[in-house]
C-alpha cells in the first residue's frame, strides 16, 4: 500500500467517525477538527512511533487515530514522508 493510499483511508476512518482520540497533556481538545491535518499528524506520530522517535509528545496535544489501521513506516525514510507530506499539503 502506498502512502497516498494509506491517508486516503485514514480521511475516510475520519469521515465515518471511525477513530479514536489520545490525548498526551490535559488541554481541552479543538472543537472543530481538520480531517487533512489530523491525518498528517496521525501519519507523523506514525512514523515516530515506528522509527522510536518521542519527540510527537512535544509536538502534539492530541492525536486521532483511525480504528483498525496501521501502516509499517519502519521503511520509509524521513526525506521521503517529508516530501509526501509536502505533495498532500492544501494550498
């Protein structure tokens, strides 16, 4: 599965309500939420998390994670998701 593939089925986990929020600090979640973004921060907790990498409990309050989903970012490297990223960003 690519990564294209992969954030398209997250926007559609969003779009269904199908997902689940966690929390890393007490500040009150956002009321009105982006699903592109929230998909890029999924996606970039991601690929910390599988790459061990902490730094997204600095970096986010929240993230929304689609139920049933999970993508093995171990071998994507970091230049090319940032570059991923950059091909998805909503202009």
């Amino acid at each position: 599965m690519s990564l294209t593939d992969y954030y398209n089925q997250i926007i559609e986990k969003y779009k269904n309500k199908d997902f689940k929020v966690k929390k890393f600090n007490k500040k009150p979640l956002p009321k009105v939420r982006d699903t592109h973004l929230e998909a890029q921060h999924f996606m970039m907790f991601e690929w910390c998390e599988d790459h061990k990498d902490p730094r997204y409990k600095d970096i986010f309050d929240y993230i929304v994670i689609p139920n049933e989903l999970d993508y093995d970012f171990t071998e994507v490297e970091f230049e090319d998701f940032l570059k991923f990223l950059a091909s998805i960003k909503v202009k």
